[in-house]
C-alpha cells in the first residue's frame, strides 16, 4: 500500500484496547472500528524512516483497567522530553518470545529497556537517525517478530506513561544482548498532533 494513498480506511480496522490473551476474546478487551488510517507521508519501507502512522476511532470509553483486572486500558501521554536516556524503559507486546521458535506470545509480555545512544547503535544499523531510539534490554530482552506497531514507554513520576517510541525494526534472528530501533514518538509529534485535531 503506498503510504500517499492512506489517509482513509479502504479495509476494516479494528483496534482493541485491554487485550491481554490473544486466544481469548472475552478477555476484558474493547474493541471499536477504526474511522481514518494515515500513514505518513514520507514513509519509506526501504529505509524504514517515518515509520509511524495514526489510526482514528470513535471516542473511546475506556476504563483504567478491564473488568478482569489484567489489561490496563488506560491511556498513554505524549512524551515530555526528546531523550529519556537513563530512564527506566519498558516495551510490551505479543511477538516472539523464543529465538528458537517462531510462535507468538499467547499473553501480552513486557520487558525493561535500557537507552542506547546513536553513536552505538549507528555500529550496527548505520543509518538510524535523530528521529529513531535505539534500546536493548539488560538481560537480553529484546523487541522482536510480530512486536512491531508495540509501545515504548517510561512511567514517569506521577506514574503515568509517556510514549517514547513505536518498534521499528531490528536483526531478525533477535539476538541476545541486541539492539532494537523505535520510531521516536517526540521526533514525529507535529504530525501526531496534527492528524489528532484533523
């Protein structure tokens, strides 16, 4: 799909918030049928720069959690800094969670992330710049297949989370002690912002 042609929904999107069990459906999660899809304009799936896009819903009645207490639902704030180097990270998803494996994880899984600055991980994916975050857990945790679109986020003093990235991309075989590379959420927030209020 060319990201020029994306600025509505051709196809049905659903979003789910409080999932925690993909294999259940009556897990607590609600759903709505997404209203406009816009990736952004100068994608580029070679490269894989602007990787991020918005999906629009209806006004969404979430509660802090779901009603069996394991998803939380709650919402995510913008982030308030440009780095969060030295801050405790964590990313979620339902990727791959064996290396020697190809399943997916059946329960949504977290890990703690541990900044990397760009001089270091410009060592391994030589073309990441100012708009990306590199991050690699502290006991070899790492993003990996199917986590792509997850969250990166800090709990911030008041303990909200704020959004620090989007997984990106990293080596495919999601080597121990590897690195990741997120969308940086505060290098795109005009567009973010702008497609919020259009």
């Amino acid at each position: 799909m060319q990201s020029n042609q994306q600025s509505n929904v051709n196809t049905t999107i659903v979003v789910c918030v409080g999932d925690w069990k993909r294999s259940d459906d009556n897990d607590g999660q609600i759903c709505y049928t997404a209203i406009k899809f816009k990736a952004h304009p100068k994608y580029s799936c070679s490269t894989i720069k602007n990787d991020i896009a918005i999906i629009k819903t209806p006004l969404m009645n979430v509660p802090y959690s779901s009603s069996n207490g394991f998803g939380s639902t709650n919402s995510i704030c913008q982030p308030t800094t440009a780095s969060y180097e030295g801050k405790p990270l964590i990313v979620s998803g339902w990727g791959r969670y064996d290396r020697n494996g190809y399943s997916l994880a059946d329960v949504l899984q977290k890990a703690p992330m541990n900044f990397v600055p760009l001089t270091q991980c410009r060592q391994i994916f030589p073309s990441v710049d100012n708009s990306q975050v590199c991050v690699r857990g502290p006991k070899g945790q790492i993003a990996c297949n199917g986590d792509s679109g997850g969250p990166l986020f800090h709990i911030n003093n008041s303990g909200f989370a704020e959004a620090v990235g989007i997984v990106s991309f990293g080596k495919s075989t999601c080597p121990k002690e590897g690195i990741a590379v997120y969308t940086s959420v505060y290098a795109f927030l005009d567009f973010i912002n702008s497609e919020i209020k259009g």
